[in-house]
C-alpha cells in the first residue's frame, strides 16, 4: 500500500509519501529535486488538537429500519459523542451534483456546531486521468472549507514493477495536484 499525506509540523506544512510493508512502516519523503517542499504557515496561537472522527468509522453504522446512515446524520452523530471535528472520507452524493452536495455538508456541519477537519478520498497515481480527477476532488475540498486534503498515492505496483520504477510518476501526480492546491 503506497499514500500520502500533508502534515503541519512546527506551523508548517510538510508533503510526505509514504508505503507500508507488512506490519513496519517505512516512509519516503516526496521530494522535488532534493529539496522537500514546504509551506510557511503561521502558527495559529492558542489552537488545540481536534478531537476527530472521520465518517468511514460510520460506515457500518445501520439506522433502526437497517438503512445505512447517511453523511449528514454521520455528521450529527459525531456532534452528538462529543467530537469536535468530522473528516469527510469521500462523497455519498449518489446522482447529485458534487459540488452542491459539498455545500450541504457544510452547511449541516455548520448548523451542528462541528468542524469539517479533512477531506479524504482514494486514489492512484498509475491510473491515466487520475491527477486530474484529484484535481476536482481538491476543489470539492475547498468548498467544504477544509485546510487539509488526504488522499492515497497508489494501491499496488504493477505487475513486473517495483516501488523505485513506479516512485517518480507517483510523486509527480502528487506534485502536480499539491501545486494545483496552493
């Protein structure tokens, strides 16, 4: 399994891919060149932790009648235990315009009293259009108000690959929709 993510440390951003390998963790730093990227952010004085679910932890929830719940009752009920905070993992908008069910969401975070912290979808890197289908999910994030974005790298190498022969089109995907997000 190969992801990304983008982690604030000291009040900065900081772009990291990395891979699992059995149960050990192993990360390799996304680089440009051979410089990390990094994003200046001011620390944002007297801010605490959020306290976060993300809605995959929902996702087998079932109402009374055994319908699953939906994003904005997952919302709710995040409030409703106490979180400060809701990731969004993905949208459940069925036939609905993405962009209009983003607002939605907002909107009902914002009724419940609760933070939309993250936005986080699948993803793969090796698979042509991808980057630009990324491309659209970072501005579904935006309009959810998200400051942070979380989406996978890869799945899995293909056939006859290894990890270093499919590494520079990963990063570049990565690069590409980092650049499109600032």
């Amino acid at each position: 399994n190969i992801g990304n993510r983008h982690v604030r440390r000291n009040g900065e951003i900081q772009y990291e891919s990395f891979k699992y390998k059995k149960r050990d963790r192993y990360y390799t730093q996304c680089i440009a060149g051979n410089e990390l990227k990094r994003y200046n952010s001011k620390k944002r004085e007297g801010e605490k932790m959020k306290f976060a679910v993300n809605t995959y932890s929902f996702s087998k929830a079932k109402k009374e009648d055994g319908s699953p719940l939906s994003q904005f009752e997952m919302i709710d009920a995040a409030k409703a235990m106490g979180f400060d905070a809701v990731e969004i993992v993905g949208l459940m908008n069925g036939e609905e315009d993405p962009i209009k069910y983003a607002k939605k969401l907002k909107e009902a975070a914002k009724s419940a009293e609760i933070e939309i912290s993250c936005y986080t979808i699948g993803a793969d890197m090796l698979l042509d259009g991808e980057v630009e289908r990324v491309k659209k999910e970072v501005d579904i994030a935006e309009v959810l108000g998200v400051h942070f974005m979380r989406h996978d790298a890869s799945w899995a190498c293909p056939e006859g690959k290894t990890l270093e022969d499919v590494l520079p089109t990963i990063a570049d995907g990565c690069r590409e929709i980092t650049e499109y997000a600032e």
